[in-house]
C-alpha cells in the first residue's frame, strides 16, 4: 500500500511539473510570426477599406458638382435669347428692336458669345474689352461664354405686369431678372469662365452677372471648385438658300464663329458678326473635374482626357487633348451638349 502511494505522488508532481514547464523559444517565435501575420492582414484589410470608402467618398463629391454645374450650364444656355411678349412689356426682341450704336460689342448685341481661350467678365464684354488669356497658372484652360436674355415679371389681381420679377428667369447667380418696359430691352446677362481662387489656389468655374440698374458688373460668384479645364465648341446651323436648302451643321471654336461667310436675313439691323453668333444652334461643354490631393494613388503613367470628346479634339487647342499631371487627385470629364430653344433665324452661307 505504501509503495502504491510512492507512485501516484511521483507521477502527481510529474504532472505537476510538466503544466508548470514554459515555452521554447522556437515556439515563441512561430507565435510572434502568426501573430504578425494577422495583423498585417487585418491592417491592409483596414487600409483597402478606408481608402476605397474614400475614393467612393470623393467620386461622389465630383458627381455632385458635375451634376450641379451641367444642371447650371445647361439652364442658362437654354435661357439665351428668351424674348417676352407680355402685355405691356417691351415686347421687341433683339432682332426686332433698333439698330445698336456703332461700336456696340459684339457679345452685348448676340444672345450667346463666347471666347476661345480667353477670359472675360461682364464688365470687360459691356466694356468692350478683349479678354485675358485663358491660360491660368497650373495649367489650367478656360474658354468664356455668355448668354443674354429678357426676364420676365409677375401680374398683380388686375392682370398687370408688375416690376418683380416671377423667378422663371434668373441669372447665374440667382438674381430673378424682371420683364423689360424699355426699347431695346434689357436683358439679363451670365458668364462663366475658370478663375484661380486666391485663399485656396483651386481652379473654379465662375459666374459674373449684370446689374441691370446700372449696367454694372455684379461681384464674382464661384459656383464649382475643382474644375481644371473648361472649353466650349458651338455648332451653326447653314442655309445657303433658306427656302431650298435644308440645314447643315458644323461645330466650330469660338473664334471661328465671327469668320464664317454670312447669309444676312436681318434687313441689315445686325453686324455679319453678330448674325454668325445668331446662327448658333447648339453648345457643347467639355470640363475636367479634379478632387483634393491624395484621393488615389499616383498613376505610372499621364492620364490624357478629351473633354470635349475625340471628335472635337483639335491640335489648334490643347486643351481638348488635355494631358493632366501625374498627381493623387482623383478626375471626372463632363461632356454634354445644349440646344438652344430661342434660335433666331440667322445662317452662314457656303
């Protein structure tokens, strides 16, 4: 019985013993490596995942701003050359109101504009002045367009027009333009353009509208960061006969558009320059968008973008084959075409 005892204890503090026993240094060291392994999986699972919900967060940002600058874009081009014929309105349009006085700018008497590559506010086109370059400090490109139109008021009980405007018309900027009790009537007027914002050094596309009450220039508003390039091509419609000849159309930049050989159907009461404007019947807009720095990753190569589409590219204007720098932005391209509604029956000839 003694020697039975003698056993079991041996064995009870072998046991003992052994559960008390530490870990090999090899073992150790298998366990550090696993244990390293699942947290750089578990890190880089982190990482992709942030860094994706980032890049979703920032091409949504860029959706909403294209979305917001087509819709913008898109609503004033539409405008250009609304007449109103409400009673006791002024009820003349610019092809049916007076003769404008020598040296009227070009872009005052047309309902749509523009400049290629160029920069101009209200102030420089009610000035007359020749716009600055539309290359910025970055590069960046920018070409100019303006649009003119009448506004139009509400009606009080007596089914009078009053001097308020309705908001059916409104300019870049928000600013509700009245109807017109004037001959030649005023219009409202917006221009868009790219300009370099000075705080934070980002391009931004910018409407410059008009005060009607002096003709002045209303302060700049920007309406869009990050928009790098901004060009404008605009087709024209041709008749060469406008009885027999049914339309052709071409685009063309806006320093073509003065050029092109004139059919005048306006009795003389325009310039051949502001009858080619007149002749306009669509634009198309061509942007490129960019985010804030370190949205992705660096490319291993220059991204190229055709903002206006290959069709439009041309090696006259570089920037519709624009090559953007090697950075971490993340870019959009916006490409869409308006007609115009108010198209006044003007055409170039062959």
């Amino acid at each position: 019985m003694t020697n039975h005892n003698t056993k079991l204890a041996r064995r009870s503090g072998s046991l003992r013993a052994w559960a008390q026993r530490g870990v090999t240094l090899i073992e150790l060291m298998v366990a550090m490596v696993l244990s390293i392994v699942v947290v750089a999986a578990a890190s880089a699972v982190y990482l992709v995942s942030s860094q994706s919900f980032s890049t979703v967060d920032v091409s949504s940002q860029l959706q909403d701003s294209s979305r917001f600058a087509t819709y913008l874009l898109r609503r004033m081009v539409q405008q250009s050359g609304y007449e109103d014929y409400s009673p006791t309105s002024t009820r003349t349009g610019r092809s049916q109101g007076p003769k404008w006085p020598a040296g009227t700018a070009v872009c005052v008497q047309s309902d749509i504009c523009g400049f290629d590559n160029g920069v101009a506010d209200v102030s420089d086109i009610v000035g007359g002045r020749p716009p600055a370059s539309g290359t910025l400090p970055g590069p960046f490109y920018t070409d100019t367009v303006a649009v003119q139109f009448q506004g139009q008021s509400g009606f009080d009980a007596s089914g009078n027009l009053t001097s308020l405007p309705d908001g059916s018309m409104i300019d870049c900027a928000g600013n509700g333009i009245p109807s017109s009790t004037v001959t030649p009537p005023e219009r409202g007027m917006s221009v868009f353009f790219v300009a370099i914002n000075a705080i934070t050094n980002e391009p931004e596309l910018n409407c410059s509208s008009l005060k009607l009450s002096d003709r002045s220039a209303r302060p700049r508003v920007p309406l869009v960061q990050g928009v790098e390039v901004f060009q404008v091509m605009y087709e024209v419609g041709n008749r060469s006969n406008p009885n027999t000849t049914p339309d052709q159309f071409r685009w063309v930049r806006a320093d073509q558009v003065p050029t092109l050989p004139i059919l005048n159907t306006s009795g003389g009461r325009v310039t051949d320059a502001v009858n080619a404007w007149q002749s306009v019947v669509a634009v198309r807009f061509g942007l490129v968008l960019r985010s804030a720095p370190n949205a992705v990753s660096q490319p291993t190569t220059p991204l190229t973008f055709y903002p206006l589409g290959k069709e439009l590219a041309s090696a006259g204007d570089p920037a519709t084959t624009y090559v953007a720098p090697r950075d971490t932005r993340l870019r959009r391209v916006v490409t869409f075409t308006v007609n115009l509604r108010n198209r006044q029956d003007a055409h170039y000839s062959n």
